[in-house]
C-alpha cells in the first residue's frame, strides 16, 4: 500500500504559515497550489542579497594573492561564476515537485540512499557553509566590538559568534515569505553599502598593477586551476535552490526561474570578487576587514560591519532553512523549527572552533577547495537527473517512502546516483591541490586543480549511462509504470 501524505514528519501539528513575519511551520510536505504566489523575478532578490558579501572581497583578494594578475584574476572570477547556471537549472524543479530539493533528490539517490548523501550535504557541509559564513561576520563583530571599547577575549569572541549566529536563526525560523519580502529589501540596502565601500576601493586601486614575478607557465595554470576552484565552490554549494523556488505557481517558466536565480547571484558575485581582487592590488588583504576599513572614514567603519552581519545573516539564514528541511528528509521526526535550531548549534561549535583555533583566511581557502569534492559531483548528478527527466518530477510520488514505492528503486538506493556521486567524488579528490592535500593525478600535473570539471564530468557520464544501462530513468522524462520490464530488484522513475 502506499500512501501521499500531505503532511511532513516536520508538520506534526498539520497547521501551515506562510506570511511575512510569521513562523512558517509547512516543512517538506507538499506546497498546495492556493499557496503558490509570485513571479520567477522574485528570485533575484532572493539571491542577491547573499551575494552582495563581504565573503566575495576576500576571495578575490585571495586571487591576487595567490600570484594572479588583475585581468587574470578577473577572469578566474567571470568563468567560476558561471556555474551558477546550475544553482539556476536545478530551482527549476521546486514549482514542478513542490517540495524541498532534499526530496526532490530522492530521484537521483533512492529513498534510504538519499538519507545517507543528505547526512553528508545537508548537515555537515551545510553546518560548515553556516560556520563559514558566521566566521566572516564574527571577525568583522569582534573588531567592531573591541572598537567599542570591549576587551580582546575569548568570552566576548565567543558571545558575538552566539548573536549572529540567533539573530541569523530567526530568518530561517520565520521561513520562506518573510525571506521573499525581507531580501528583497536587504539587496537594495546591502549593494549601497558595500558599493560606498567599492568607491573607496577604487579610488585606492593600482589599476596597472602587475605582480612582483609574473606567474608564467606551470605556476600559472596551478594559480588559475586553484582560484577557479574557489570562486566556482560557492555556487555548486546551492543545491538548495528549490526550496526557495516550491513556492511559486506550478507552471511558472523553468527558463525564467533558472534566469532569475543564476542572474540574482551571478551579478553581486562579480562584482564584489572583482572589487576584493582590485583591494589586493594596493591593501594588504591578508587582513580585510583592517584593510578595508583603513579607507573608509572613521564613521562609515560601523555601518560597513553592521552591513557585513547583515549579509551573512541573509545567507546563512538561507542555509539553515534548507538545513532543516535535509533533517526532515532524513525521517528525523523533528517540526522544522526545532530542525532549525539543530543546525544552528552544530553550525556555531564549527564558528567557534574556526575563529578561536584557526586562521580566518586558512579556513576559507581550505574549506572552500575541498568541499567541491563533494558538493561538485553531486550538482552534475542533480543536473543530469533532471535534464534526463525533462523535469519533470511529482512531488507525492518523491514523498512516499513505502518498499516498494516508486524511488524504492534497489533496496531503498538507486546505484546509479550512488556509483556517480562516489566515482565522480575519487576524481575530483584526484585532481583537487590544497593547503594539505594534493591529489596524485594533481601532482603528476605539476599540481593543477582540476578537481571541479572532473569531478562533474565523471559524475554526470556515469550517471546517465549506469542509469540507461539499469532504465531508471524514463527515456522521456516520463514515468515508468509498475508493469515496466527492469533488472531484478529495480524499481523507479516519477
């Protein structure tokens, strides 16, 4: 027997919320079509205020750090952000499935293998995103509070990590609609101060700078392969983006929502990489958040922190809002709200132990090139699943979880997902080159990263064949139906 249900292990009370500044309490259960409003354009904002981060200008001050020239370096950051596409691609499927990417990813994992993967890509890398992030925001917190007059402490570091961290959780508490209205206005507010921020930057930047022994040859390519590797990671990170897209009618346009989301995202991204990149060219970017505020006047210096909490509030809310719906997806019978707060305390003990052990720096780099080795495999299997469907997804269909139902497939595990996430992860950690850790293929290239295109392509060739070879996935983004002849053992499609 299987059943549709229309609540979620989340949903326990049955009761639903989706306005603006309530807590929504709907978890992964079935977005009905009386509760979806908008336009794909709404996105845009929804994306841009993450975006608009003070994360961006230490990235692409890494950039320059790490030897590239200025127009290299801009490069590097127009080619990385291009694979936002697929944060875009994969929004497109929330509307048709109405329910939260981490069930929609049943169809590429099964039910039980599905668990496993969102143990690994919805909690710990989220938690580490959610312990990235607050890091950004804690050392701007912390200067600003020692600038007040606060003592240098553990106690009062810790205490501000703590603050941002709640005041960040409230976001994904209050859930979607207020997301929808407060972002829209955060994009606005947050790009007019980091762009007073980028005035300055301008008018300090060494536009003919060049660096001190031009990278030629194999130091070039190990340079250019690093720093596409870390501006490329943070889009593969989203793989969130239907949640933020369930909402929307059911027959939005997916071209609008892919255009909408990746466009959000791209444009903020750019821009403000570029501007940490031309910072490098004259600052000592080493330390910037003490770089940057050495040029803005002595007033502007609270309201650029103030802005840089902000922003990391708008994007960690964001990441703990998805987090809790990956608990749920899980079969964790937790209402989302208390999921939210779960993520929320790992994600601050990761924040608490990389401000007071680790180098900010250090850990943005180091954290940044090696969760591509998962989080790149797993957008191509996302990508090529639903390019191979058609998108086309049913939502009742993803929330059963009965033996037997329709994505039960081998034992609760589609392999052919498994099979390309694991081969498709080996490779990527083959060609990755971090602080400690250089793959072997990496080495015998002289140490080119290479980790993102292979990882993905690897990915995505075994997927699609392993799921041919096993008919998993309908040829014509179809369903198959229960009298379709399989291999023994295999159920599937949508």
């Amino acid at each position: 027997m299987t059943t549709h249900p229309t609540t979620s292990a989340g949903d326990l009370d049955g009761h639903v919320s989706e306005r603006a500044g309530h807590p929504e309490t709907r978890g992964i259960d079935l977005v009905p079509d009386s509760d979806r409003t908008g336009h794909p354009r709404q996105l845009f904002a929804v994306w841009a205020a993450p975006n608009v981060s003070y994360l961006s200008f230490a990235v692409g001050a890494t950039l320059v750090l790490t030897g590239l020239s200025l127009p290299q370096a801009v490069g590097v950051i127009l080619a990385g952000n291009l694979l936002w596409i697929f944060t875009g691609t994969i929004a497109a499927s929330g509307p048709v499935a109405g329910t939260s990417g981490s069930v929609i990813s049943r169809a590429f994992h099964g039910v039980l293998g599905n668990k496993a993967v969102l143990v690994l890509t919805g909690w710990l890398i989220a938690a580490a995103y959610l312990a990235l992030n607050w890091s950004a925001a804690s050392v701007a917190g912390i200067g600003l509070a020692v600038r007040m007059g606060l003592p240098d402490t553990p106690a009062v570091d810790a205490t501000v990590i703590c603050l941002i961290a709640g005041a960040t959780l409230l976001i994904a508490i209050y859930g979607y609609a207020t997301i929808v209205r407060l972002y829209a206005a955060l994009s606005i507010l947050l790009a007019l101060v980091f762009l007073v921020v980028t005035g300055y930057v301008l008018a300090e930047a060494d536009w003919s700078y060049t660096p001190a022994e031009p990278l030629k040859g194999t130091g070039l390519a190990v340079a250019l392969g690093i720093g596409f590797t870390i501006v490329a990671s943070t889009p593969l990170s989203y793989s969130n983006s239907p949640d933020l897209a369930r909402y929307l009618p059911r027959g939005s346009s997916p071209v609008a929502i892919a255009g909408w989301t990746a466009l959000g995202a791209y444009l903020p991204s750019v821009v403000f990489t570029s501007v940490g990149a031309l910072a490098a060219t004259s600052l000592d970017m080493t330390d910037p958040q003490a770089a940057l505020e050495s040029i803005l006047p002595g007033w502007f210096v609270p309201v650029f922190v103030i802005a840089v909490v902000v922003n990391t509030m708008a994007n960690n809310g964001m990441t703990a809002y998805s987090a809790s719906l990956s608990i749920q997806s899980v079969g964790v019978r937790l209402a989302r709200i208390p999921a939210v707060l779960t993520i929320g305390v790992l994600g601050t003990a990761m924040t608490l132990y990389a401000i007071l052990v680790w180098d900010f720096l250090t850990s943005v780099n180091t954290m940044l090139q090696l969760v591509v080795v998962v989080t790149g495999p797993a957008m191509a299997v996302a990508v090529t699943d639903l390019v191979m469907r058609r998108n086309r997804y049913n939502g009742a269909d993803l929330l059963e979880q009965e033996r037997g139902g329709p994505f039960w497939y081998h034992r609760g595990v589609h392999w052919s997902g498994i099979l390309a996430l694991v081969t498709g992860g080996l490779t990527s950690l083959m060609w990755v080159n971090t602080s400690f850790w250089i793959g072997p293929i990496a080495k015998v290239m002289g140490d080119f990263d290479l980790a993102i295109p292979s990882g993905m392509g690897v990915a995505a060739a075994v997927y699609w064949a392993s799921s041919r070879i096993l008919r998993t996935v309908p040829r014509r983004g179809g369903a198959f139906s229960g009298t379709d002849v399989r291999p023994s053992g295999v159920s599937g499609g949508s």
